[in-house]
C-alpha cells in the first residue's frame, strides 16, 4: 500500500497517537504518512472512516443518471406540456391516449363478460335507479284512484277524510327510505364497463391471469409516471400562479395590468389541467360569458373551476381560508378582483349581494363565476339552486359541465373524502374527460321573481347537459329536511280534502 501512497494523500488521515507534531518539514510529513498506511489494515474503523473523501466510481455513475434523468424529465414537462400551456396549444397526444383507453376498455369488459357467462356469474348488481317503477303522477290523482278501488267512491262525491288515504303516504315514505331521490345524488356512479379501476365498479370479480396481469401493469402506470408526472405539474402551475399574480400586484392599475394578469390565470390554470390530464371539449363559445355578467354552472366538483377557467377569465366568490389556499387566494387577489368573504360576511346575505351587485355594475370588470347548487352532486342531476345570484339586476350566463366517468370519477364526496384523498384519486384516475356547453344568455322576465328564473336558468343547464332536473336542495347532503317541505304536502292534501276558500263558499 506505500508504492500506491501519493505525495498529495490528504494529511488529514494521520493517527492521533503520532509524534508529528515534532516532525518539522514537509518532507518529513510525507515519509511518516507512507509508514502510517503500512500499518493500518483495512479492517481500522479509522481508515474507513476517512476514506469516505474518495467517492467511487460507482456513486459517481449514480449522480450522472440522476441528472440525466431530472434533466429529460423537466425538458420533456417543458416543451410538450409547459410551453404548448402557456400558448393555449394541444398537440393532440391526449386525445390520442383517450381513444387508445377506449379501446382497451372495450376489450377488457368483453372478456369480463365472456368470463363471467362461461362461469354463471352475476355481472351486474342491481343498481339503485330504477328499483321501483314510478310514474309521474299528482298526489290528487293518486289518492282518487286508491279511493275509487276501494270503496267504488269517486273522489268528487265527498271531499273528505277516507282511512285508505293513509296507504298513499305509507307507500311514498317506503319508496323514499328504499329509493329516494337525493341520496343517491351524493354517491359515486356506477359504470357498466370496467376501467381497470378497483373503486369504479365493485361488481367485477377475478376473471382471467390476463386481466389481473393488465390491472397490474396500470397500477405501475398510474402510481409510477402518471402521479409523479401530475403531482410535478400541480406544484408548478400553483407555484407559478402565487409568484407571477404577486408580482403583477405591484403594477399599477390598467389595462396592462389587466391584460397580464388574464394571461397569467389562464396560463396556470392550463397547467393546472393538464395535471389531471384533462380533455375538455367545449361547445358554443360565442356564448362565452362577458364582463359584467354573472356565469352559473351546475357543481360536481372542486375542479370545476379549473375547468371553466381555462377557458376564460372569471373573477372568483368565496370564503377566505388559511394555510396554502389562503396564500393562493392572497396572490390572486393582487392581481384581480376576486370576491373574498371573512367566515362572519358570509351569513349576511344584504352584505353578500351587494359586493356582488357592486362587481357586476362594472363592464370593466370579469364575469362572476358562482355554483348556486352550493354543493357537488354526483354528475347525475342539477338540485335546487339558491336565489341570491338571481336577485341581482345582471345578465346571467348558464353553463352546462357534464363528465365522462368511463376515465375517471370526478365527484367529490365530501362526507367521505377530505380534499387532499379526493386530489390524490383525481391524480391516480386514468384521465378527466368532460364536455362544457355555454348557453346563451337569459335575463329575468317582466313579472319573474327570483326563485322562478333560478328554476328557469336550473333546467336549461339540465335539458343541455343530460342531467336530471331536481327541486330539492342539496344541502340535505348534510342538514334535515325543511319543514316548508312538510307543509307543502300537508297544505296539497288539505287543499285535496277541504278544498279552498272558494270551494267552502259556494258549498
């Protein structure tokens, strides 16, 4: 080992218990370090301990693909995701993954099939809609025709209490616990073709080493690049938006600082969408909201905002939170006015609408983007949507959102998910895939008040986008019913029995 010793060896190395402290020159210091070496063996922790100054070559190789591999990595996140993003671009590589998903889900739920006929397995539960056959009938109806099958007495002879009455209300209450029609609006739906996702369908079953095999090597997908992948442009996108809309806050106010920051919000947001490889087909644009106005939408998901944006610049209503999303909506604020209510502003209604009313007065300013459902239903059905947004003199623009769930769920059940579990499942979906419809625009009529143009608005987004048009509210997903809803049966079946005002006085 002392032919091998170099004259530059570190002088760091030599033992404590040395006299070289009494060796004077630097010759003598390079003598007495090849005899220290012949005497340490390789087993002296010393000499292990010190020879960690000399990377091998192995650790070199290891940094080198390191860096290789970070530097591809975010060369291929710019140029095909980053930069086509901040041009408002696509080339046409996620459209061409979703056809290519079709094509193996259709393969997949064939061969399920086929493997659960060669083997009498169910393949399909029943599902809760349609479990019992209704039909749309009145109350008055109903209750006529139970009266005339069992007493033979048309419901005009005597408009009175009947005991039989009570077997209408008996039926309706069991077909509200067995079959209702809001609970079920706050459950994920369930698909009749499988997409290699485990919590989309629980009615399939081991089928084949194939399809095990092929569920298998999408896990791998999805958990080893596509979240990787997702979760790196995530961070950008919101990096880039709390930094840029910081820096474009300190602009003066203008048409400069306006035009900057629209293209900052869509650029992010861009971003933001291709982190949930999201395909989004929009329909109608000349139908896109304008400034001054007020823009509703049917709510299904905390992306939904994403996905309108994207496409459009709104300013934004809501609650100030803390933590991250209070830093998020503190940047965004600087940049554009965006409507912010403290936790004690919100259940002040006067206070709300007149912040709202005050925005949209101003051409100058954005439309406002607002979800009057209050809440996100499973992408079925459009529930009762508040009157506060309808009371303000503005044109309202209706948007219909509707997703493909073949790819992906994009419901958010927050009952059962908290938001960081619900991104983590959006990040680890195949894709989201939705269509967005822009209705033209609709004003209140002469004589119309709030509620009636909310129901108006309410069921051309639902005839647009496929959806069921629903009168209850969506906050049952969490409170009772109210009781008005208790009185209206009881005032309909009052009215049935006693008649009204006039009917008393001519009788």
């Amino acid at each position: 080992m002392s032919s091998r010793a170099s004259d530059t060896f570190d002088v760091r190395i030599f033992r404590p218990d040395t006299k070289a402290k009494h060796i004077a020159g630097e010759t003598a210091v390079k003598n007495w370090v090849r005899q220290s070496l012949v005497t340490l063996s390789p087993e002296d922790p010393f000499l292990r301990i010190n020879m960690g100054w000399f990377p091998s070559p192995f650790d070199n190789l290891l940094c080198m693909l390191l860096g290789i591999s970070f530097t591809v990595w975010f060369t291929l996140l710019l140029v095909f995701i980053i930069v086509p993003a901040i041009f408002g671009v696509s080339f046409g590589i996620r459209r061409l993954y979703m056809k290519s998903l079709l094509k193996l889900f259709e393969w997949a739920t064939l061969r399920i099939e086929r493997g659960a006929k060669e083997k009498n397995h169910l393949l399909y539960k029943p599902y809760t809609n349609g479990i019992i056959a209704k039909e749309p009938t009145s109350l008055e109806e109903e209750i006529k025709e139970i009266r005339r099958s069992g007493s033979n007495r048309d419901l005009g002879a005597a408009a009175a209490f009947e005991m039989s009455d009570i077997f209408y209300f008996c039926r309706r209450g069991v077909e509200s616990i067995m079959d209702d029609e809001v609970t079920k609006r706050f459950s994920a739906e369930e698909l009749e073709s499988w997409n290699l996702l485990t919590r989309s369908n629980y009615n399939f079953q081991h089928i084949s080493l194939r399809l095990t095999v092929l569920w298998g090597l999408g896990v791998l997908i999805r958990y080893g690049f596509l979240l990787p992948l997702r979760v790196t442009l995530a961070f950008t996108g919101v990096g880039l938006l709390v930094v840029l809309t910081c820096i474009i806050g300190l602009l003066p106010n203008g048409r400069m600082k306006s035009f900057l920051s629209e293209q900052v919000h869509l650029m992010c947001y861009r971003i933001c969408v291709r982190a949930l490889t999201a395909i989004i087909t929009y329909h109608d644009s000349e139908n896109k909201p304008k400034n001054g106005g007020i823009c509703v939408a049917n709510h299904t998901s905390p992306i939904d905002v994403i996905i309108l944006a994207s496409d459009g610049c709104y300013a934004m209503v809501g609650q100030i939170h803390g933590g991250l999303m209070g830093v998020i909506q503190r940047s965004m604020v600087k940049a554009c006015p965006h409507i912010w209510f403290e936790r004690s502003e919100v259940k002040d209604r006067h206070l709300v609408a007149k912040r709202l009313s005050d925005h949209a007065e101003d051409k100058t300013k954005l439309p406002i983007l607002i979800f009057p459902e209050g809440t996100c239903i499973n992408n079925t059905s459009v529930m009762m949507f508040k009157k506060g947004s309808f009371e303000i003199d503005s044109t309202v623009y209706p948007v219909a959102i509707k997703y493909d769930p073949r790819f992906g769920d994009a419901f958010w059940n927050s009952s059962k998910f908290g938001m960081v579990n619900y991104l983590l499942r959006m990040m680890s979906s195949w894709a989201i895939v939705c269509s967005v419809w822009y209705l033209p625009p609709m004003s209140r009529e002469e004589g119309e008040d709030a509620v009636q143009f909310a129901n108006r608005v309410k069921a051309a987004i639902a005839r647009q986008g496929g959806l069921v048009d629903l009168l209850w509210d969506g906050g049952l997903k969490r409170g009772k019913v109210k009781d008005t809803f208790k009185e209206e049966q009881q005032k309909l079946y009052s009215k049935m029995v006693v008649g009204t005002t006039e009917d008393r006085s001519r009788s």
